[in-house]
C-alpha cells in the first residue's frame, strides 16, 4: 500500500534530477563556446597587432591551420554527446 506512493516520489524526484543535470550540462556548453570565442577575438586582436615579421615568426612556431585541439576525439552532436557522458 505504502509502495505505491514511495515509487511514484522516487520517480519525479529522478526526472527532476535529470532534468537539472541536463540545464547545467547546456550552461556548462554554452560557457564553454563563449570561452572559446573569447579566447579566439583575443588571438586575433593579439596577431594584428604583430608587424609582418613577427607574424611570420610566429607562424613557423604554430600552423596557423592546426588547431591543438583537432586530434582530440569529440561528440558530433548533442545526442552522441549525452550517450558518451553516461
């Protein structure tokens, strides 16, 4: 008699925590695009500020075409990402 009520608790109370771990794993991403659009105004403004020299230097130092982070295995989409985060 007392089960009932128990699991049907117990059921809300783990939707609602799903639900809050998915609202901050979509603030969590969100902080994160930013940052990183952040970090990449900053490099720009950074590089053209360079005088032609300096930014050959600094281009035999880093590819401007690679990035450090592209041999870092990453979800596609929001769908594979939740199935990796579990």
């Amino acid at each position: 008699f007392l089960l009932m009520p128990v699991l049907l608790v117990s059921c809300f109370l783990s939707q609602g925590a799903a639900m809050e771990n998915q609202r901050l794993f979509n603030i969590v991403v969100n902080r994160v695009q930013h940052l990183h659009l952040l970090a990449q105004k900053m490099f720009n403004d950074f590089e053209g500020t360079l005088l032609s020299d300096e930014r050959r230097q600094l281009n035999k130092i880093f590819l401007l075409d690679f990035c450090n982070s592209d041999s870092i295995v990453s979800p596609i989409d929001k769908q594979e990402t939740q199935k990796s985060s579990v």
